[in-house]
C-alpha cells in the first residue's frame, strides 16, 4: 500500500502507454492511476484494442479487479459489457478471452500481473470464497443507506449504495455510491484504511475542486477530507484496502459549491494536472 496521496487527477490528461507492468499483455495500453512505490499493486486504465483475443488458457499471479467503462470484454463464458464487474483472485484459470470490438476497464492488480500459460494438468487453484465471477448493476438493488437529518441545515439525502464485493477475510469493500442532485456532506471524514474512487458521471466537489467523470483519488488512512457535494448527482466506484471502510465524522469546516482547483498530488503528476480539465471525454 505504498502509494502517495492522490486527491485527485482526472484520466483524460494522463498519457496512454504500450502494454502492461509486469508483461501480462503486451498487446493492450494503459493509463496508471496510481501505483505502489515498488511497482507492485496498481489501479489502471485498460485499453483492448479491437479483435484483442486469447485462445490459450493462463492465469496470474495476483488478483485481478475489473470494471468495465466502455465495449465488451470476454472471458470465459462471461460477457462484460458496460458496468459489469468481476474480482478474479490470484490463479483463477482464464480458459479464453477476446474484446471484439475493444473495451475500456477499470482495472486493479494486487501485485505486478505476470500471466502464467496453462499446462495440461493445469487446474483452477484460487480461493473460490474471493471470486466474483460476474456482477451487472443493473440486476443488483440499491440499498439507500441515508435519511434526511432534519436537525442539519445540509441536504444529506438521497444516497445509494451497491456492494460489488466484501472480502471474507479482510472485509475490504468494493462499491457504487451514488447521490441525488444537491446533496451535500457537512462534515469532514476521517477513515481507518486506504479510500480510493473513480468518478463514473456526474461531478463531486470538495476541498480539492470538482471532479468530474474520469476523476480519480487515491487517500491513505487518518487523512482528513470535506465536506463535500454535488449539484447535479453523481455515481462513483468506491474501494476501501485494509479493511471496512468506518468513518469519524468531525464538525469543522465550511463547504462550498464553487471550490478552487488545487489538487494533491505527487511530483509526477502535477505535469498533468496545470489546470482543471474542460473536455467531453470521460476517460
């Protein structure tokens, strides 16, 4: 979990680069999102290009989360379309896998994805408790987790949430938060464990500026963020690494609609980052 804070960066200004970390894929591009100080776990931005395909079975080393933001891809007898999800653990066998007419995924390694081809007497060897084979949001209902507080002066209604995964073991989360339009947060948040989100539509804002679709942020744990809000409501893929995600609230701050741009970022990335983001794209 050696990642620097990063609060936030919208994908769109970062560059596309040949092949995969690790050589796992040689044949796709990606986008890194953040990336342990060792190279080790990562979040991505996969790009399959068009007839992207593998006849002959393989498997990693290391977990593999997707979220599909754009196109098809195949694997197995499974057809992730747009806001599908799967979390494959560390040695789940991919028999076949193909994008025919390319995809864009939200991807995340636990460790550096090298691909091990499969053997004869090869078989499936991951732990099936951590599998989530397939999951489409759109089949799923939404829990709403947040009432009204009619003793707040903020409007702190209208939250939606749909866990994608809950980790036997360690009870890390991977989720959908969405909010109505006009909501608002009015406290500042401190979490125990890592907190790390893309934006999926709509806008957030919050101490850092707005951020838009393609927006990403990686926060470490006992980091004081907020209040926060959205004006036209958004959905955003949240992942909490460590644990739960628990939250202290804190009566401080004061919150507005119309932030500064001043992200938080590492030295490498303030290149990118000169200037808030204008475009149509969304990754």
């Amino acid at each position: 979990m050696g990642r620097p804070h990063i609060e936030f960066i919208q994908s769109q200004v970062l560059p596309w680069r040949k092949g995969l970390y690790g050589g796992a894929r040689p044949d796709v591009h990606h986008k890194i999102l953040s990336i342990d100080k060792k190279g080790l776990d990562s979040s991505l931005l996969v790009r399959y290009p068009e007839k992207w395909k593998r006849t002959k079975g393989e498997h990693l080393l290391v977990d593999e989360e997707i979220y599909v933001l754009d196109g098809e891809l195949t694997i197995n007898d499974h057809v992730y379309k747009k806001d599908t999800y799967a979390h494959f653990p560390a040695g789940y066998l991919r028999r076949k896998a193909s994008a025919k007419n390319g995809a864009v995924v939200l991807t995340f390694y636990s460790g550096k994805p090298k691909a091990v081809a499969e053997k004869p007497e090869d078989k499936n060897f991951f732990d099936p408790k951590r599998l989530v084979e397939y999951h489409n949001i759109y089949d799923v209902a939404w829990s709403q987790k947040h009432k009204r507080n009619k003793k707040s002066k903020f409007n702190s209604s209208g939250i939606s949430i749909q866990i994608l995964r809950t980790d036997p073991y360690t009870e890390e989360r991977t989720w959908i938060f969405g909010s109505a339009g006009f909501w608002e947060g009015g406290n500042v948040e401190i979490h125990p464990v890592v907190e790390e989100s893309y934006m999926l539509s709509g806008s957030m804002v919050g101490t850092y500026g707005e951020r838009k679709p393609g927006g990403y942020f990686w926060r470490p744990p006992g980091l004081e963020h907020g209040p926060l809000g959205s004006s036209m409501g958004c959905f955003m893929f949240f992942r909490s690494i460590g644990g739960p995600l628990t939250t202290k609230f804190i009566d401080k701050g004061t919150y507005s609609w119309y932030p500064k741009y001043k992200p938080a970022l590492p030295k490498e990335l303030r290149k990118y980052a000169k200037k808030p983001y204008v475009g149509n794209n969304t990754y």
